[in-house]
C-alpha cells in the first residue's frame, strides 16, 4: 500500500486566502452584498424571474441580506428547460457572452448556460482553489482528462489550471493508454478526471508494466461529476500513489468547483463567495439543521450572464457540521448520497443505487465494478446485480462463487428489503467508463 502520510501532512495552500478563510461576518456581508446585486439583475433582466417575483409579492428592494433569502422564488431543471436555449440569460447572447456550455439532454430539452469572461475568471479561480487544496500550485502539471466540449469537466479544470499558472496537460478523456503515456513521460503530478475514469487510467498503467504509485510523479487527483464512494478512493490513492479529493459542481451552476475537499477529506468546501447553499427537505422546502441530508440548492452570487435563484439540483447532501482543520472557513458539504430523482422503485420499495455501493463494499472478493440491470417479468420487477471479483478470486470454483453470490444477495436483501438476483462475474467484464459511469440500466 502506498504511504500518503507525506502528502496528507505538506504544509496547506491556498489559492485566495483573503476568502478562504474570511470570517463568517465578512463572508455574510460579502454574500449579502452580492444576492442583492443578482436579484436586481435577475429581476430587471430576466422576465421568468420578475414574474415569479412579482407571483410571490416580493420586489428587489424586500431582499437586504441572505437572511432573506426564502423570500426568493425557486428554479428548477424543468424552467431551465422551458427556456431553451437563452431564455434565462441576463445580457443578450450576441454581446459579452463568450461561451456556451450544455448539459446532455437526455430526457428532454438540454439546460444552456452563458460565460461572459467575468463569469469564466471567476470559474476559474474556483477550481484553481480546488488545486491548491489538493497540494498543487503554479509549478504542477496538470492532467485533464475531463471531456473537453460542451459539459464543463474539462473546460472548467483548465480554467483553474490557467488562473494558478499550472502547466496544462489538455488530453480530454479517450485514448487511455497516451493518457499513461504522458502521464509518465511528462511527470504529470495532478490528474483531473472522473473516479470510474482515474481507475481505468491505474488499471491501464499496470498492464502496461507501470507500478503508477512509485513510477509516476502524480500527488493529487481531483475526482468528481458523479457519485463514487470511500472504497473506491482508497483504491484510487493506492494504485496511483496519490490523494485523492471529491469536486462536486453542475453545468446549471456553473461546472466543477461549485464545492471540493480539502487533503482532511472530510466534506467538500463551498465557494461560498460565489454561491449560497441550502439544504432543504424536497418535501416541505424547508432549511434541514446541520448533518441532516436534504436536497442541495444554490444561488448563484457572481454569474454575469446565468444567474439563478434557488436552483433545486435534486443532489442530496448535507452540511458538515464543525470546522475544518485545514484553516479554511467556507462551510462543507458532506459527499453526495444520491439524487431525489435517482430512486428506483422496486416492487414498491424505494431503493438508491448508493445503497448497492454500500452493500458490496462489505465484502473483500469484490471490486466496485457494478451494474443494476432492472428488468420486468409480467407485473413483477426484477433487479440483477453484476459485480466483478477482485483477480485474486477463485473462478474455477463453482461452490465459491455460488457461495459469494448468495451472501451479497443475503446482505442487499436485509438492508434493502428487495430480492436482488447476484451475478459475479470475472475481472474486466463489465464495460469501463471514460466519462460518468452508468451504472443503473433500467430496461423495464
Ligand atoms: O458533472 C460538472 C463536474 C465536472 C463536476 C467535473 C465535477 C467534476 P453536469 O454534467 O451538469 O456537471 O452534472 C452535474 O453530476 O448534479 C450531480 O448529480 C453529479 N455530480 C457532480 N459532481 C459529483 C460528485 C458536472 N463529486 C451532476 N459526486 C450533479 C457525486 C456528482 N455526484
């Protein structure tokens, strides 16, 4: 196992300490400051805003502070979505908007976000913040292996990686072996990518001959845009050698380093100069106290062209209560437990995908690879379960695995109430992700 003892206790960096560790009255002063100059803005240039104002009785001038904040109206996935393309931008696309960025529109029409070059800059020192608390800085060099284009990943990081001055390695995702290559040949120290993809990046390393943890100059890996848990971590730090952090962010907010870890790991830090965060109960729409998980939403404090009010993102999170032995004063979300939207609904019985990862991670002969294939038989739901083993597993005996299969089926059935049908099946077998993995194939 690879000691990351040294890299965990380096001396702390940050970015923009002025913000990082401001006070929380300054901090409230700053955010007060700010709601107010957006809620103008969305109020005098945004028609969608000043009606649902105006539906609530509430005027710009009724906002003096974040304490005000609940008097706001919400937005959600479906209004950024009746406004296709630019129906919720401030200034007219053909004047300072500089970029464009789209989520995938999967189930309907994609939501559009709009940069002015204020808004990127702004971006940018968020994920530069996000490098230094990995340990990084302006000497590193940065591996992005984010998809370049529309979605944010990519583009954010390297936004980031030119606001510290990094040297920026702008590989995109794909081409897993010059990833590698590079990798060892230029002594990339940072690799920004998805979990499911740093993973692919280790396990393509080894076969090429590589021992990454002690061949390669990497220290930090910037991880995020979709769900992976503390297993995966671990297997991240030890076959790369280095530590890994959580960045959570969403295209609708702005892109990745809306909120990272710090090297503590322990809850990802808000920019929280540049975004309000809530948590609240979906159902009732009120404040949850600290440690609680509810539904993240965000108000946006420094968007130019996308400004948006309570934006509901469906992520559930909550704050992590205390204070951050890192210095750093902007409050921490906890990692995100699932989605409200990603709850299947099994034979009547509400399950999250979350709750699989957790159940398998109990047992040592299997990895975190998986797949919940849902399928319908006449009236009646049914869920597959395809895990992959670790290569030091047995396959050549059929008791073993048969014995395997029904004691994850055992635990997944106890902790989810719902009879899961366990395939495990040999290494590599199950398709590797480059991008966000998918995990849940629902073909009912
Ligand atoms: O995934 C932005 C991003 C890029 C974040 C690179 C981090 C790194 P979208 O494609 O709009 O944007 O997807 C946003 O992905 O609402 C979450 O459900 C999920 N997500 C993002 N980061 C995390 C994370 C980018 N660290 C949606 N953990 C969000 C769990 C995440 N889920």
């Amino acid at each position: 196992m690879t000691d990351t003892t040294q890299l965990k206790t380096r001396p702390e960096r940050y970015f923009q300490p002025d913000i990082e560790k401001a006070s929380s009255d300054a901090l409230f002063a700053v955010q007060s400051e700010r709601l107010l100059k957006t809620v103008n803005n969305c109020y005098a240039n945004i028609p969608f805003y000043r009606t649902a104002m105006d539906a609530l009785g509430v005027l710009p001038g009724d906002i003096k502070s974040v304490d005000d904040l609940s008097k706001l109206p919400f937005t959600t996935k479906q209004d950024m979505r009746d406004a296709y393309p630019f129906g919720l931008f401030a200034i007219d696309v053909h004047s300072r908007v500089q970029r464009l960025h789209a989520s995938s529109g999967t189930t309907g029409n994609a939501t559009v976000c709009g940069y002015t070059q204020e808004d990127i800059d702004n971006w940018g020192d968020c994920f530069a913040r996000s490098i230094a608390q990995v340990g990084g800085g302006s000497e590193s060099i940065l591996q992005i292996a984010y998809g370049y284009g529309l979605f944010t990943g990519g583009l954010g990081a390297h936004e980031g990686g030119i606001r510290i001055g990094a040297t920026i390695l702008p590989m995109s995702s794909g081409n897993t072996q010059r990833q590698v290559q590079m990798m060892n040949d230029f002594g990339t120290d940072i690799l920004a990518c998805t979990p499911s993809y740093a993973l692919l990046i280790a396990d393509t390393a080894i076969e090429m001959g590589y021992d990454p943890a002690r061949d390669f100059k990497l220290s930090g890996a910037i991880l995020g845009a979709e769900p992976w848990s503390e297993g995966m971590r671990q297997e991240i730090e030890d076959k790369l050698g280095v530590i890994a952090v959580d960045i959570y962010g969403l295209s609708e907010i702005m892109g990745p380093g809306v909120s990272c870890e710090c090297r503590a790991q322990n809850g990802l830090h808000v920019a929280e100069d540049q975004f309000i965060i809530e948590i609240l109960d979906p159902e009732t729409l009120q404040p949850v106290p600290d440690g609680e998980y509810g539904e993240v939403v965000f108000t946006t404090l420094s968007k130019d062209c996308s400004p948006l009010l309570r934006y509901r993102t469906r992520d559930i999170s909550c704050i992590v209560p205390g204070t951050c032995s890192c210095g750093r004063t902007l409050r921490r979300m906890g990692r995100i437990s699932g989605r409200t939207d990603d709850m299947l609904i099994i034979r009547g019985v509400n399950v999250f995908p979350s709750q699989f990862q957790q159940a398998i991670a109990e047992f040592a002969e299997v990895t975190n690879h998986y797949e919940i294939i849902l399928t319908r038989k006449g009236q009646l739901d049914k869920v597959e379960l395809k895990v992959e083993t670790t290569p030091e597993f047995d396959f050549d005996e059929i008791r073993k695995i048969e014995e395997l299969q029904r004691r994850i089926g055992d635990e997944l059935k106890s902790n989810l109430q719902v009879s899961v049908d366990v395939s495990v099946v040999e290494p590599k077998s199950i398709e590797r992700s480059m991008g966000k993995a998918k995990r849940v194939i629902d073909l009912r």
